[in-house]
C-alpha cells in the first residue's frame, strides 16, 4: 500500500480487537496482505488466533494500521504510514498496556516505540537490528555424505532439546533474562507438534543442525531458529539445511523469508550466497516489564 493509496483518516481512530466471527478480520488481511512477506507472522496470526490481533479503525471503518497484542505482550506490527492520530490512538492503547517484545520492519516499529515513549510507562532495555531477507529460487541441493535431512517429531526431542537451549542463549534470550530450560522444551515440544522442526542428522544419529517454519502465510514461510552445534561449523551443514528448506517451500509455491543479526557476517554471508536478497531492515526491541 503505497502513501498515495492510503485513505484519509475520518474522525478518531478506535483500536479494536478481531475477533474470527466479524468481517474486520478479513479486512486486516486485505490490510496487511501487500506486506505479507515482512509480516508473514502477523498474517499468519490474523489467521489463526486474530482475538490476539489489534486494528486501527476511523469512523467509516476503514484500517489505518494493524497489530499484534499477545498475552505474552508481543507486539507485531504492520503500521506502513505515519499520522498524528495514529500516534495518539497507538499512544492511548499502550498507556494501559504494557510492552515486552516489540518486533518488525524497523519502519513500522518506529511509530509503535514512538507512541510507547510518550506514555513515560516504560524503559527501552535492548534494540537489536536485522537484515530481512527473501528468497524466491532454490539453490542446488548438494548431497553431503554421511548426513541426513529429516523432518522432525516429538521422539527427537530429547536430541534437539541441547541445540534448541545453545541457540536460545546464543541468538533470543534478552540480555537481562535468564534461561528456562522447563519453558524452552514446552515451546520445543509445541513445535515438534506441528511438525515445522527439520533438521540434519549425522549416521552416527546426531542431530548436528536445526531450523524451524516459525511462520506460514498463503506465499511465504518465515524460516527461524538456524543453528549449528559448534563442533560441525564450517563444514557446509547450515547451507545444506536451509536449501532444502527453501526448496520445500518452492515446491509449495511459496517464498521463504527470514531475518539475520546484522552483527553476524557467517550468516550473512551464508543467506547471501544461497540467493537470498535483502528487502528491509529488522529489529527487535525490548521493554522492562
């Protein structure tokens, strides 16, 4: 949705919960849909859970932004342009409601940190910066002896459980938490049960390399959780893994997008040299609680 696209703002703007019984929610799906692959988490949300989805309403029920609001006060947003009311309706909302991981394009995350700072309710603890990417083309899939690509179950839990806690305190866990084992294998186990988990598989039978489909829209799949063990770094392993992940979304017509730690180059360089091409800038910002 283009700025000369966008329709002008009639009276107040309400934020208003969807619920799956109204037309509203297929209206923020129309709303989001031109930013699907930046979004792809929120569509998918929208899709499924949308009593967690906030819209941006004026008086003839148009949407002028939409976002996430969880019990776990995750904030996603789609907010493609900026206005003052929409700055003193997001400011009203977030007076009462409370922030702990505001997460998007570094665009749209602005007027949301905007609208949380002029409340003076709570303090920015960490910003991280990202580049997002897309890939359209899968790369070759060469073959690596001695290692398999297997898409996981429950029964691999107790083999991915260690990668899975090295890649949470590695790449997620904010700087002033500490790690829940007990949490992290409930979440774990969730996602073995959708059986979005793939990972690689030495014949000796250990799991050396992990990733996870952390979200699925109509034309993306948003990849998350890359990680490999340390002892099998440089061998090849993450880009064997992530080209069969995006020839399976090939194979299902779909693009696969993800997002990398600007500070990190080997993954940088990795995404880059798979075909993935960079279309915005990320961030992930944190607030006390």
């Amino acid at each position: 949705m283009s700025d000369s696209c966008v329709q002008s703002i009639t009276g107040e703007l309400d934020v208003k919960r969807l619920n799956k019984y109204s037309g509203l929610a297929k209206k923020a799906l129309e709303f989001v849909s031109p930013y699907e692959n930046i979004c792809c988490r929120l569509y998918e949300m929208i899709e499924q859970n949308p009593q967690d989805v906030c819209a941006l309403i004026d008086s003839n029920g148009n949407i002028h932004g939409v976002f996430s609001f969880t019990r776990g006060q995750l904030v996603l947003p789609c907010m493609p342009y900026d206005d003052e009311k929409i700055r003193y309706a997001l400011q009203s909302f977030f007076y009462n409601n409370k922030v702990f991981c505001l997460s998007g394009k570094k665009e749209f995350c602005q007027i949301i940190k905007s609208a949380i700072e002029a409340t003076a309710t709570q303090t920015q603890t960490e910003e991280r910066s990202y580049t997002f990417f897309e890939c359209a083309n899968p790369p070759v899939i060469k073959d690596i002896p001695g290692l398999s690509f297997i898409q996981c179950s429950k029964k691999d839990g107790e083999d991915l459980i260690g990668l899975q806690l090295e890649y949470i305190k590695e790449e997620v866990l904010p700087r002033n938490m500490s790690l829940n084992p007990p949490v992290e294998r409930l979440v774990l186990d969730r996602l073995l049960k959708k059986g979005v988990v793939s990972a690689l598989r030495t014949d000796e039978g250990t799991i050396c390399a992990k990733a996870q489909i952390n979200a699925s829209s109509p034309r993306y799949d948003l990849v998350g959780g890359v990680y490999t063990s340390p002892e099998h770094r440089g061998k090849g392993y993450a880009s064997h893994l992530m080209s069969h992940l995006v020839h399976d979304a090939f194979l299902n017509h779909k693009t696969t997008v993800l997002f990398a730690d600007k500070t990190n180059t080997a993954a940088l360089g990795l995404y880059r040299s798979l075909g993935f091409q960079t279309i915005a800038d990320y961030s992930i910002t944190y607030f006390s609680k």
